[in-house]
C-alpha cells in the first residue's frame, strides 16, 4: 500500500526519516492523528535528526494553528527528556570516574583543579562539566589506573 502526499509517493511503512521534505508537510498540513504520531515517535527517536529539524523549520516559518503547537511541543519534550538522559549519563561516568580513581572526592578534585563541592555536582547531574573538565577527570583516571600518576 501506498500513501500519497500531494505529488509525493511514500511507500507505506517507510520510516519518516526516508520522507521528502514535501510529504511532511503535507502530513502536518493534512494529516490525521496517526500520521502525526508517526512523525512525533520519530521525533522521539531522534530529536535532532533531520525529521525533527525539518518539522521545527517549518513550524517556525509557517506557525500553523492546531497541530502546530503540539508538534512543538512534542519536539520540546523530546529534547528535554534527551538532555536528562544525557546529563544523567555524563553523571554517572563522572561518578564512575571518580570510585574508581581510588582518590577521595576532594582529592581527585583538587587534582583536576576544581573543588570538591563542583565536583559533587557533576556527580549529581545538577552540573555538567565542560568538555575540558571531562577529558582532565578521564586523563586522571586513565593514568592513575595505568599507574602513571601517584595516589
């Protein structure tokens, strides 16, 4: 089976990320509620791939009423829960990091140049660390592990 949006021809099942710019909007334009679930649950896949994108551009150039709105929304959320789950990742490795070390808390911010109280909100997730303090607590890591450095 086959859906037809304008003069665009999508094979039915085919992942919204295979679609031409043009058949999704017509989906936002003209679709129904299920064909607006397969592009949030792709949104959802992938909140900043090029569906996402292409959905947020033209929301922001058309501001449709109706649907508009909860696409935005959709794609707000999507983004969101993705950068929880990624602070919460980078938490969880800084925490790693750190039990592993073998140093206290203090000790090991102290020697990534920062303090114990920073660094126990990088382990919390409230803070996330600059690339810069990342790569200095895998270095510490790495090489107190390797037993390049002294305890």
């Amino acid at each position: 089976m086959t859906t037809w949006f304008r003069n665009v021809d999508v094979p039915a099942g085919a992942p919204p990320s295979t679609w031409p710019y043009e058949a999704i909007v017509a989906t936002i334009e003209r679709g129904l509620i299920q064909d607006w679930a397969v592009l949030t649950r792709e949104v959802r896949r992938d909140p900043w791939g090029a569906v996402a994108r292409q959905v947020s551009d033209y929301l922001e150039d058309r501001q449709p009423a109706g649907v508009g709105p909860l696409l935005a929304r959709a794609i707000q959320s999507a983004r969101d829960e993705a950068a929880e789950s990624e602070r919460a990742e980078v938490a969880a490795e800084i925490d790693a990091l750190v039990r592993g070390s073998g140093l206290t808390s203090a000790a090991f911010a102290a020697r990534i140049g920062t303090s114990a109280s920073r660094l126990s909100t990088y382990r919390r997730g409230t803070v996330t660390p600059s690339a810069a303090i990342l790569l200095r607590m895998r270095r510490l890591a790495a090489a107190l592990r390797d037993g390049a450095l002294a305890r």
